[in-house]
C-alpha cells in the first residue's frame, strides 16, 4: 500500500513537472509569435498580408498549425461557394437579359404585325366601304356631296334660258354658189341627265346603312387577319419560307408527286400546295387532272395571289381543314370572299401591299388569259422585280409563266359550280401552307379529306426536314 502510493506521488510529481515544462515552452513559443508579429507590422499587417502570414506561421506549434489550416480551409470553401454564387448570379442576370431581349424583341415584332394588320385593315375597309357607298347610292338613282345640304337637281332641272343676241347690224347676205348643199350632220344625242345630288339627311342614311356593324363585321370575315399573326410569321421566316427563299419549293418534282397523285386518287381537277407568306400565297406545285384521260396536265407553278384575295385564308384562320362547295370562289358556303369589284376597290384605293400584288394578278388576268392573247404559256411574265430591275430571287428559270397565271386563272374563275378541299400544312404549331383538292366542274361530297391530310402530311414532313437543313447551313454545320 506504501509502495502504491509512493509510486503514485512520483507520477503525479512527473506529471506535474511536464506541465510545467509545456506551460514554459507554450508561453517561450507565444512569446516568439508575438515579437515575430511585431516586426511584422502587426496583427493587421500579417492578417492581410499572405507572405507575412506564412512567415509567422513558422513560429506556431503543430496544433495551432493544424487550427489554422482548418480556419483557411474553411475560408478556402467559403470564398470558393461565394465565387460560385457570384457566377451562378452572373449567369442567372445574363439569361434574365437575354430573356428579357427576347421578349423586347418578340414584343416589337408583335407591335409590328400589330400596326401592319391595322393598317391592312383601315385600308382595305375604306376602300370597300367606299365601294359599297357608291353601289348603294347607284342602287338609290343619287349621285353623293356631303358639302351640299340641299338635295338639287344636279343638271336635271330646267335648262338656263338663253342668253339674248346682241343687237348689230345684221350680217350681210353670203354670195349665191353653185356647189351643192351639204348634208346636215347627224346631231349628237343628248347626255343622259345626270342623277340627282341626295339631300344631307338621304347621304346620311346611306352612310348609316353602309357603315354598320354588320356591314364591318362582314367585310372583316373576308380579309386575311389571322390569331398570333406575329408567331405565324416568325416561324415562316425561320423556316426560310418567305417568298424570295422558296425558289428550291418551286417546280419541286417531289411536291409534284404528292399533288399529281392527290389529283389522280380523288378524281379532282386540281391539286395544289401554297406556301403563305405575310402577304401572298404561292403556288410551287399545281397540278390538273384531265378527268377524260386520267392523267395529269402541266403544271402551273410560281405563281402566286394577296392572300386577302385567295381561299386559303380561310383554312388559315381556323387551323383545320375546311371543305365547301359553291357556284364559284366568292361564293363558297362558309368561305365568303370578296366581290370583283370590291376587289378592284382595294387594288384601286387600298394603301397596303397586298393590294399591289393583288393589282398584278388582276392585270396579269387581263393581259395574259384572254383568250386573243398571243402570248405562248412559256412567255415569262413581268413581275415586280422586272419593273425594279432586279433579278428574281427564284432564278430566271423559274420566273412565273404565262402559262402558270392561265392555269390559275382556270382554276378559280368562270365556273358554275366549285368543290373546295383545304387542308393546314403547319411547323412549329402554325399554318404556313396548305394542301388544297379542288374540283372546277361539279360540287362534290365525296372527297376523303382524311386522304388529303395524308398527302398535307407528307408535304408537311418535307418542309420539316428543309427547314432543319437550312438552319444548320445558317449556322455552318455542313
């Protein structure tokens, strides 16, 4: 028991001693740091200055050593995590700016559609409203002054009296002559009176009847004003489907495949697929069906109508495929079009675009399908790029031909009877073309739309890979 706890008072002396020993060795150590520190510049100095830490470091035991690697390892991980949010902000405002680029940019896109519709629209209304005045006062056997507020006769009333002769001498006589009279010229016959200028209150009833709601909403269902006009149109620019990008479309033996087949099966005397820009619709593959024969005729492609002043519009606006039948193209049940004259109107009065196209369709009727026209069906038409002296973005061999407008012009006009198929051909969700079976001789009930919208389909997956091929040639990929 003594021996024990002798031995157990030398361990706790020896002990003791060590301790000791470190507290001297711990405060020499300190001791050391501090001057060290000192002649550094101080606390502050060595904190902020990497060279001056590890210099310092030098006089620390293993366990401060260790204590501070783990603070600079910490330090490291947070500097490294804010680095890392720092980034990740960075990139978050960089996508936020472009987003926000995107959106101005589809904004001022839509902004622009929005004023090209509006103006569209006020034009070609007023033109047709005017139109549709002066039928009106015709109709009414009225002629229209809105600065007059008396009725008038307008030139039908009594004639002014005469004005008196002047009083002089009388002539003197003409000598006898032996040539024979002249026979007495035929007189002119009298102008018909013209008629009657309507009183204030007759004009402001036309005008009344004219300008309704009904009469607005009407004209409104004729004209090419689509939903989501602005998505329509981006995705027909990146699908390179304006009208200067579609030369290849054009005269395309593969599109004339699937519309000489359509044509063929249905037993239709056209087949036709239009692509539909912002302001026309063009025919690349338009094919005739001899029913006689049962073969396909010439094609008439290149050639291309306003879209205010085509079928089509019709299928556009509703997304799905529409069939009808009528006496002719402005009187399909369902798919009311304009007049002729109303559409004269527009070419006439109308400050829009379209109606310059839809004016060189109508001089292009006039001049080429008359049937004493000598022009032969290879003749190349003359086309705006002609009159601007430039060159057609499709090549000179594929310039829209006499014999393409005669085509058309065969299709849609002079028939009493029209069968109308129309089926959407859509990228990216929106109607850029369409697929279309006509029939010009007889209305028709028996024509598989699900067969046509089989022939859309594969046109549609012909577009599809185009405009995947043309992106990448954009972007360089060969």
């Amino acid at each position: 028991s003594n021996s024990m706890h002798r031995q157990v008072s030398v361990i706790a002396a020896a002990a003791s001693i060590d301790v000791q020993a470190q507290i001297r060795d711990d405060f020499a150590q300190g001791e050391k740091l501090r001057e060290k520190v000192e002649s550094l510049g101080g606390f502050g100095a060595v904190a902020s200055d990497p060279t001056k830490m590890t210099a310092a470091r030098e006089f620390l035991k293993a366990s401060d050593e260790l204590l501070l690697s783990s603070v600079e390892n910490v330090g490291d991980a947070v500097r490294a995590e804010a680095e890392k949010n720092r980034a990740a902000m960075e990139a978050m405002e960089q996508r936020a700016s472009e987003q926000m680029d995107a959106l101005r940019a589809q904004s001022e896109a839509q902004a622009k559609v929005l004023q090209d519709q509006v103006a569209q629209l006020t034009s070609m209304m007023a033109a047709v409203l005017g139109q549709r005045t002066g039928l009106a006062a015709e109709t009414a056997g009225v002629t229209l002054d809105f600065g007059r507020e008396d009725g008038g006769l307008g030139g039908v009333g009594p004639a002014a009296a005469a004005p008196p002769e002047s009083e002089s001498s009388p002539p003197e006589p003409e000598p006898e002559s032996s040539a024979p009279e002249p026979h007495p010229e035929t007189p002119d016959p009298a102008p018909s009176p013209r008629p009657r200028v309507a009183t204030r209150d007759e004009a402001d009833a036309l005008a009344d009847a004219v300008y309704s709601g009904a009469n607005v909403r009407d004209i409104m269902s004729k004209m090419d004003l689509y939903e989501d006009e602005a998505e329509r149109r981006r995705v027909v620019s990146d699908s390179a489907l304006e009208y200067e990008e579609i030369g290849d479309l054009v005269d395309n033996d593969d599109l004339h495949l699937l519309t000489d087949a359509c044509a063929k099966e249905l037993g239709v005397t056209d087949s036709f697929i239009g692509i539909i820009d912002s302001k026309r619709q063009t025919y690349v593959s338009h094919s005739k069906f001899d029913v006689n024969t049962g073969e396909a005729r010439a094609h008439g492609d290149g050639v291309y109508c306003a879209n205010v002043g085509t079928v089509c519009k019709h299928v556009v606006k509703r997304g799905d495929a529409m069939q009808t039948n009528g006496p002719n193209h402005a009187s399909l049940t369902g798919m009311p079009n304009f007049t002729d004259p109303e559409y004269e109107a527009i070419v006439n009065h109308a400050d829009h675009a379209q109606g310059a196209i839809l004016g060189d369709t109508f001089e292009q009727f006039a001049e080429y399908v008359d049937e004493n026209s000598d022009k032969p069906d290879d003749a190349r038409i003359e086309t705006e790029y002609d009159r601007r002296g430039e060159a057609h973005p499709h090549g000179a061999e594929k310039v829209p031909t006499v014999g393409g407008m005669r085509s058309l012009a065969d299709t849609f006009l002079g028939y009493d009877h029209i069968h109308y198929t129309g089926v959407p051909i859509k990228l990216q969700g929106q109607t850029v073309a369409t697929f279309c079976a006509i029939d010009r001789e007889r209305e028709r009930h028996d024509v598989d739309v699900e067969k046509v919208k089989l022939y859309a389909a594969r046109a549609q997956a012909m577009l599809e890979k185009r405009a995947a091929e043309k992106k990448l040639a954009r972007l360089g990929v060969p």
